[in-house]
C-alpha cells in the first residue's frame, strides 16, 4: 500500500490536494477562502494530468535532430487539456471574485453564513 | 457527406456568434435577433431529426478531418436531435413569454447581454447534446455553468447574487468532481473520445483487478454530474435560484440546464463505458435510492414551502429525482422512461415558471399564497395554463406527466426484481398523493374568491402563443406518448450501435 503511493507519488499528491481544496471549497465559510480552495482543487487534477502525461527520459514532442519515432517524444494530448482547464479554472475564478466583490459591497462580510442572515431580514427585494 | 451533416456543427458556431452579436446590438433588437435565430436553429435541427429518421443511422462529424483516435467529433443521432430540438422550442418559449419581464427586472442597458448570454447558453446546450468527446463535454459543461449563473444575476438584487454565489459554489465542486473523473477514465483508457473509450472500457472491465477503479473513476463523474443537476441530496440551492430569478431564466435553469447535466450523464453511460459495464457497477442502485429519497423528500418540503416559486421548485427536486430513478431502474424501458420524463418535465416546468409571475403580477406582485388567492380569476389565462401544468404534474392522463409515470411503472415490472417493483410502485404512489397535495391546494387558492375588487389582468395575445405551444406539446406527449417512445427508441439502438 505505502509502496504504491511512494511509486506513485505525483499521483498521491494530486490526490490529495484535491482532497483539501474540496473541502475548503464545501465547509469554508469565507468565500475568498472558498475560492483558494476551488484553485487548490483544480491545481490537484491540473498536476494529476501532467504527471500522467509524462513519461521518464523522454523529450517534449518537437521533432529534434530528425527523430520521429513516437517512442521518442511524450503524448501532447494531457499537456494541452492542463492548458484548457487553467483557462477555464481563471474565467470561472474571475467571475466568483466579481460575485464577491458584489456581495461584499452590500453586506460588508465576506461570511457566507452571515450573508445568508442578513438577506433573510432583508425587505426590499419583495 | 450530405450538407445536412454539418448542421450540428453549426448550431453550436453559429450561437457562439450570436451571442457576440447580440453583445453589439441595443436591447430589442437582441431580443428580435435571438427570436429570429432560435426559429433558424429549430428548423436546422429538424432537418437532422428527419435526416437521421430517414437514413435509420446516426452520423459522426469529424472536426478538420482528424480520425477517431485522435480528433474532436460531433454525434447526432435521433435521441440528440429530439433532445436538441425540444431544449430549443422551451428555449424559444422562455424567451418570447418572458421577455415582458425581462425588460421590467433588467436594467435598461443590460437587455442586450441577457440576449448576449443566452445564446451562449443555447451554445453550450447544443454542444452537451451533440458532443462525443468527454473533455469538450467539460468545457462547455463549464460555460453552462457560467452562462447559468450570469442569467441569474443580470436581476441585480441582493438575494439573487447570494443564490448565484451558493448556486456556483455547488456547481463547481460539480465539475471539479467531474473533470476529476474524466481525468481518471482518460489515465485509465488513454481516450477521451467515447467510442475508442468504449471499447478500452470493455477490455478493462473483464480485468477484475481494475473494476473497483473503473467503479470509482464513474462514480467520481456521476457524483459531480448528480450535484450539478440537484439530486437529492444536493437539492438545497433549488428554491433560493429558481425562486428569485427573473422568469425566463426561471423557466431555462429548470427545464434546459439540468436536463443538459443528466444527458451527458446518460450519454457516458451509454457511449462510454457501456450500459453493461455500468450493470456491474452498484452505482445504478445508489441512483435508484437517491432518486426515490428525492421524489418523496422533495415534495414533503414543496408542500411546506411558504411562496408558490419555491414550492414550484422543490417540485423540481422531486421531478429530478423521478429521472434518476429511470436511470437507475436500468433496462430499455428505465432509459426509455428516463428520458421521456425529461421531455416531459422539461416542458411542463418551463409552463409553471412562466406562469407564477403572471399571478403574482396581479396580486401585487407578491408570491406568496395568501395574496394569490382568486388570481387564477384575476388572471384567467395564466390561470388556466398553471392548473394545466399542475394537472400534468400530478400525473393526470391525458398530459406528459401521466404518461411519464406509465412509462416508470412499466420499467418497474419489466426490472424483474420484486424489492424494485415494490420501492417503485410505492415511490410513485406517494410521490403522486403529495404532489396532488401541494398543487391541488395552490389550485384551490388560485380560484377561491377573496372578495377583492376583481380587476381583471389585460394582456397582449402575444403572451399566449409560446404557452399554448407548451400546452400542446404536453398534450400531444400524454396522448401520442407511444410517437415519441417510439423516436426514443429508435435513439437508443442508434447509441448501442
């Protein structure tokens, strides 16, 4: 058991990470907190992806010197989905960041809890 | 090739334009566009519908000519194309009897990226019905969410970004849970297209070694996709998001976006791990269970809601849950069921959300019950479109909802396991008596007169089209239930081929 995750620490470690980030994301209740959390989870599988992408002593899929064989160079594919999942990870953060911002601006906590108290005694909104 | 092969490709090009174009174009002129352009689409989707009905097989797009192993591909069949083609006429329905309200909840200047975000939306619906591709189901899974969110919060009050903000929340632990999944699928399969995946899945499942890390590579995926589309127990953000969106994103956020969530989650069953593979599996079971706890726990909490939205949407919860339980019932005949129900919730819950403003708008604007009494008589119209789709959710014949619960029922006995039949019989039951409860009551309240002054609502015609258009396709689903079964199962074969 303990030699499988040493074999395979990279993976563990992803794991893992993911792991903590969940459950910042689900049981913190600041929500800026929250968001380093969800950051901390897709860093864990951004970093499961690349592990599993690379193979040891091989070179990144340029062809250099004239070597085209495929046993040469590692697989782009999981390289290319880490870089898609980033992009999408920052456009998602962004927005919870702007939902924030408004959020505190009309009830000066960052608490989810006590933002949730505040609205239910909140008449205006019919 | 025939041209009509590429008509999937571009519903999906042509809404991510649009919604570019609409960010460009004033308020109403949007709204124009986007009721002209959601018509285009629905005329470019039933030709792929009649085209696959005519050629009796699906079709594979491949994007830039990249074969299996490697490209990025399109699927359509007649099951994505019924799915596609319902999603964009409730879409349209949303948008045409909702518009009113938009224009009254929005500020003046951001009509237009209402408009904008929509056809986005509809971007994203097209390319989870038509992907088959794992990874781009995720990414554009990621823009429903965003677009999701965005047409809950252009009604800016403080209630409604405190919903986005708990709604995102659940969201992304959703598809963190599900990237996370693909993730492990593709390490264990090396694929990330569904049918190579498939036929690695196959090989990998007669392994018994790697069966208990295939069972959780799914799970992980089906967990984050049963979060996303509310599942009990993952219910709880459901009032708070339908209840204070203006009413067109009401309508959509219920009816297309979760549905959107439990296809793919029913298309990676079928395409990429295989029904069989997936019978081995406890997971089913647990869908089964969770499924029936949401039926019931779902409409014990409609019925203490204290405002009709709210209890319209822990409806939802419960109707959620009627789809997993088709789901995991498992057989032709549970998928079949599975998917009718979304055909059928989906246009009956679109009717109610679009229904409930027009009642309240008449009682001063306030929802909760007490001040709806007599505005079925206020309102005739809306009146009389809210009992239909009551009726319809309570499984009166004649409507969807009847004919859905039939189609459960028959899954139930054709399951042929006793415990099954037994929890499923007595799920409907008393899923159906307390639906009966809630509706029947709101019924009763919307027509009892309170001896106000019966000022009666005057509205344009125009309102009533996309809700006649709701009505007739719940009508025509519960009487001619057997066409649609029929186009269903002609979809599911195409899958297993």
């Amino acid at each position: 058991m303990i030699e499988n995750l040493l074999i395979n620490n990279e993976e563990a470690v992803a794991i893992i990470l993911f792991g903590i980030g969940f459950t910042m994301l689900l049981f913190q209740r600041n929500l800026i907190k929250k968001l380093i959390g969800m950051n901390i989870m897709d860093s864990g599988v951004f970093l499961f992806l690349a592990s599993m992408g690379y193979i040891g002593g091989r070179k990144a899929p340029i062809i250099t010197d004239g070597v085209t064989s495929r046993t040469a160079y590692i697989n782009p594919v999981p390289a290319g989905l880490v870089l898609t999942g980033i992009v999408v990870s920052v456009s998602v953060t962004a927005i919870m960041l702007s939902l924030t911002i408004r959020l505190y601006k009309r009830y000066h906590t960052l608490d989810l809890d006590r933002i949730y108290v505040l609205s239910k005694h909140q008449t205006e909104d019919r | 090739m025939d041209f009509i092969t590429n008509f999937p490709l571009f519903t999906i090009m042509l809404s991510l334009f649009s919604g570019v174009l609409c960010y460009m174009l004033k308020g109403k002129a949007a709204r124009r566009y986007t009721i002209f352009y959601e018509l285009l689409l629905i005329v470019l989707v039933s030709c792929v519908l009649v085209y696959t009905l005519r050629t009796g097989e699906a079709f594979t797009y491949v994007m830039g000519e990249f074969p299996a192993p490697w490209g990025n591909e399109i699927r359509a069949g007649v099951l994505e194309a019924l799915l596609a083609l319902a999603f964009l006429v409730i879409m349209l329905c949303a948008v045409f009897a909702g518009y009113r309200f938009v224009d009254t909840d929005l500020d003046e200047s951001k009509v237009n990226l209402y408009y904008s975000l929509l056809n986005l939306m509809t971007a994203a619906l097209m390319a989870l019905v038509w992907t088959n591709d794992l990874f781009t189901g995720y990414v554009f899974l990621e823009i429903l969410t965003l677009t999701s969110c965005g047409i809950l919060i252009v009604r800016e009050i403080g209630r409604t970004t405190l919903a986005a903000v708990r709604y995102m929340i659940l969201n992304l632990l959703g598809s963190g849970l599900f990237l996370l999944g693909v993730v492990l699928l593709y390490d264990l399969t090396g694929h990330l297209l569904m049918v190579p995946m498939h036929e690695a899945v196959a090989e990998l499942a007669a392994d018994p070694a790697v069966m208990p890390v295939l069972t959780m590579a799914v799970g992980i995926l089906t967990i984050g996709l049963a979060i996303k589309s509310g599942l009990f127990p993952f219910h709880y953000w459901m009032p708070d998001t339908y209840g204070w969106a203006t009413p067109s994103s009401a309508a959509i956020l219920s009816s297309l976006v979760s549905k959107a969530y439990i296809f793919l989650l029913f298309k990676t069953y079928a395409r990429a791990i295989g029904f069989s593979v997936i019978g081995k599996m406890p997971i089913r079971n647990i869908l089964l269970v969770l499924g029936i706890g949401g039926m019931v726990v779902g409409s014990m909490q409609a019925i203490r809601a204290n405002n009709i939205n709210r209890m319209v949407a822990l409806s939802s919860a419960a109707q959620i849950g009627y789809i997993y339980m088709g789901i995991g019932l498992g057989g032709t005949s549970g998928y079949t069921a599975a998917i009718f129900h979304i055909l059928a919730h989906a246009l009956t819950k679109s009717l109610l959300f679009l229904t409930t403003p027009r009642l309240a708008e008449v009682s001063g604007d306030d929802l909760s019950f007490k001040a709806l009494q007599g505005s079925g008589i206020r309102n005739r119209d809306a009146g009389v479109f809210f009992t239909i789709g009551a009726l319809s959710m309570i499984g009166i014949p004649i409507f969807a909802g009847f004919a859905s619960k039939l189609q459960f029922g028959l899954a139930a006995v054709e399951s042929r396991s006793s415990l099954k039949l037994i929890l499923v019989m007595l799920a409907l039951a008393v899923s159906s008596m307390l639906n009966a409860i809630y509706f029947i009551r709101t019924i009763i309240r919307i027509y009892a007169r309170d001896g106000r002054d019966m000022q009666r609502a005057h509205h344009r015609a125009g309102y009533n089209i996309p809700m006649l258009v709701l009505v007739g396709a719940n009508v025509f689903l519960g009487l001619f239930s057997w066409v649609i079964i029929d186009l269903i199962h002609k979809g599911l074969n195409m899958f297993a081929a």
